[in-house]
C-alpha cells in the first residue's frame, strides 16, 4: 500500500513539474518590447551616425509605443560603444548604431579589439553615408582627377584625411599608387578643421562628406573633381566617378555607411522587426530631408543586405588598409 501511494505521488509531483515548466517561459517572456530601448551611438552627436540614430531610433518608438534613449559612447573609432552592446543582454533592448570603420576597418587599424565584427553582432539594417567628393583648393588648376595628377607631379601637395585608415586616407594613397605620385596625407580628428584648411589652401584637398564639406563648394573655395561608386552624386551630377575617370580599382567603388546592429543572439523574431522598423522609417518625411542634407541618394536597407555588403565590399576595404601599412594601435 505504501509502495502504491509513494508511486502516485511521484507522479503527481512530476506531472506538477512538467506543467510548471511549460507554463514559464509563457510567464517570463512578454512580448517585445515591454520597456524602453537603449541606442548606443558609437560617435559623437551631430555626425551623420548620431543624426541617424536618433531619427531612426525616434521612428522606432513612434511604432512601438516604447521609449528609445540614445547614448553616445564615442572612441576608439567606435570600439568602445560596440563593447558596450556586445556585453549587453541578447533581448533586443540594446542596439548599435555604428559606421563601417567600426565594423571593418578597425579589423586592421588595431591589433586588438575588444569585440568581434563578424560574431559579436546581428546585422539589423544599413544606411548609405552619402558619395564621398573629392574636392580640391579653389587655386589648384584642376578640375578632374588627371590635371590633379599632373600637378601634384610638379608641385608639393598634401591631402588631408578625417583618420589614419579612413577613406580619405585611401583615396590620398591610391591616387598615389596610380598615378606614381608622391602625395603627403595629413591626418585631423573628424572634418570639420579638415575642410577649413581645404578652403585656406593650407592642404590642396580632401575626400569628405558632401555635407561636411558644402561650405567649402558654395562658398566657391574649393572645387570637387571626382566621387566614388558606380554612380555620380545626385548633388554633383556634373562630377564624374573615379571610374569614368579611368580609376577602375576596388577602392573607388566601396561605400561609406551607417549601421544598425543588436547583440549576437537576439531572436531572429525580434531582429527582422528590427530591420523591418528601419526599411520603413528610411521613407519617413524626416529621414529623406536628412538624406537631401547630406547628399545620399537612398534609403534604409534590410539586415540581408547588410549582411551583402559585409560579405562582398568588407574585404574589398580590408585589402586597401593594409596596403596602407599603418601600424596597427
């Protein structure tokens, strides 16, 4: 009898536990999202990173009915805002908004860095940077890349650079390695002090953003003779590409971007909302008058072609930067 009554308790106890344990998850779980975002913003406000984050980031509380707060953890080209969301629960609460030096550039430009690229982050969403002009002193007589060339062939000429590894750095050293030429890249902390000394003739020219540099275009002080990718800028349409130049190498061709990135390990559930938020907040009113300022052509696209882009033109950029042979921090 006591044998019995032990076996029915044993199973009543272990039916008890089999639907406590069913019943859980449905508990702890709610569903995403029940409280406020956080956006880390890996560079400073006021950059086209930040500008996006919090545009995108307001588009996604509108839609979600959730509070979205944006930090800006800026240094070490964007490594220490990626740490902090690479540490951060996987639920979907924490997110990166970053650019590509963070997510490949600095593969190279350090020889350690405290998080993964490739395995650290879900790829949420990208976002074209804009075309990069290359513009030149109002006094040098050039008004493409050849008759650039030819009179950095006869004259002393420097270019500068928004950072050691950046793509103005690149387009400096390979315009170099095309033409022969013999070009000093002088490097500033971001664009600003860059493009005043472009327009001074302190430095022949630069590679920037239009935006950064459209002080320097409408005041006449400086003169664009070239832009990267396949396709001219829709705010130089007069400006022919590197390519149409003649400079068919990879590097003329890559972009700049912007990224939206979660911790590895947020459901995939929660990262296609993700993008799908994105897609649709790039063809908000607000998000197209920030693309006119600062001269990009399109809008936000999905994680799946984040991903594209990570896997075709990421290592296009890390060939370039090691042809750069800077001595990685």
């Amino acid at each position: 009898m006591d044998a019995r009554r032990t076996r029915r308790q044993i199973l009543r106890y272990g039916a008890a536990a089999a639907a406590a344990s069913v019943a859980a998850p449905a508990i702890a779980e709610a569903p995403w999202p029940a409280k406020p975002i956080r956006i880390v913003c890996s560079y400073p406000p006021g950059g086209l990173t930040d500008v996006f984050a919090r545009a995108y980031g307001d588009f996604i509380a509108q839609k979600t009915g959730q509070p979205v707060v944006v930090e800006n953890k800026t240094g070490a080209g964007g490594a220490i805002g990626a740490e902090q969301v690479k540490n951060a629960a996987a639920d979907g609460y924490t997110l990166l908004w970053t650019n590509s030096t963070t997510m490949i550039q600095n593969k190279v430009l350090f020889k350690k860095l405290p998080y993964d690229p490739d395995k650290d982050f879900a790829l949420v969403s990208w976002m074209n940077a804009g075309h990069l002009p290359t513009i030149v002193n109002k006094d040098v007589p050039a008004h493409n890349v050849a008759e650039f060339a030819e009179y950095a062939r006869k004259n002393k000429v420097s270019m500068a650079t928004y950072g050691a590894g950046s793509f103005s750095h690149i387009v400096t050293e390979m315009l170099n390695q095309h033409y022969g030429l013999q070009m000093e890249a002088v490097h500033y902390r971001g664009e600003g002090a860059m493009w005043q000394d472009v327009a001074t003739g302190a430095v022949q020219g630069a590679s920037g953003s239009y935006f950064s540099a459209a002080a320097v275009l409408q005041t006449g002080a400086g003169r664009p003779i070239a832009v990267p990718t396949m396709v001219r800028a829709r705010k130089l349409p007069d400006i022919p590409t590197f390519y149409e130049q003649g400079l068919t190498e990879k590097a003329f061709q890559v972009r700049g971007w912007v990224g939206a990135a979660a911790p590895s390990g947020v459901s995939d559930e929660i990262v296609q909302r993700l993008s799908d938020l994105c897609v649709e907040g790039g063809k908000t009113e607000r998000v197209q008058k920030i693309n006119e300022t600062f001269g990009i052509d399109e809008a936000a696209r999905d994680r799946v072609y984040f991903k594209k882009v990570m896997d075709e033109e990421g290592p296009v950029m890390i060939e370039v930067v090691k042809s750069l042979h800077i001595e990685p921090a």
